[in-house]
C-alpha cells in the first residue's frame, strides 16, 4: 500500500483575493503523486471504476502548515495492470492451443 502526502504552506500574496486558497504545496501548487497511486488510478479507469483514495490531513498550527495525505483504499478490488496482462496472456494461449 503506497502513503503519499504534501504540504501545504502559507501562500505569499500580499493581497489575496476573497475566495482565494489560503495555502499551496510548493512548486506553484503542482504536486506528483507516487507509482502505485496513480497505478491505481489508471487501473480503476480500465476497469471503469471510479478512482477512490483514502484521504487525510494535519495541521500544524505551530508552522502555519498541513500535510494531506493519499493512499489506496484498503479494500480496492481492482486489478493490477499485470494481473490483467497476465489474463489476457493466458486467454490467447488458451485458444491457440485449445486448452
């Protein structure tokens, strides 16, 4: 099961807009979210599913900051992408040999 989390940090705008978020993840709020996560995104949108992650967040009131973190739902159901090649392998061989 893969963790992944980022932290969000006090936005710099001397005059923030109403409405505006209050704080971003460094890099201008662009995030990279690990393999297995977006593994299991992909997977989901093969099988038609809906991505669902398990969400949870942190603040620290000390440093003005929060972590959110993500992760694979415990539970999920979908299959990897090598489990499905692997299917799809022993399907072909299975009607060319005619097993």
């Amino acid at each position: 099961m893969s963790h992944f989390f980022c932290t969000f940090y006090p936005t710099h705008e001397q005059s923030r807009k109403h409405g505006r978020a209050t704080h971003y993840p460094p890099n201008q709020g662009i995030i990279t979210l690990d393999d297995p996560i977006a593994h299991h995104i992909v997977n989901c949108l093969r099988y038609g599913k809906r991505p669902q992650l398990f969400a949870q967040g942190w603040l620290n009131r000390k440093n003005n900051t929060f972590n959110v973190g993500f992760e694979v739902p415990r539970d999920s159901l979908v299959p990897s992408f090598v489990e499905q090649e692997q299917s799809v392998a022993r399907n072909n061989l299975s009607v060319l040999f005619d097993l």
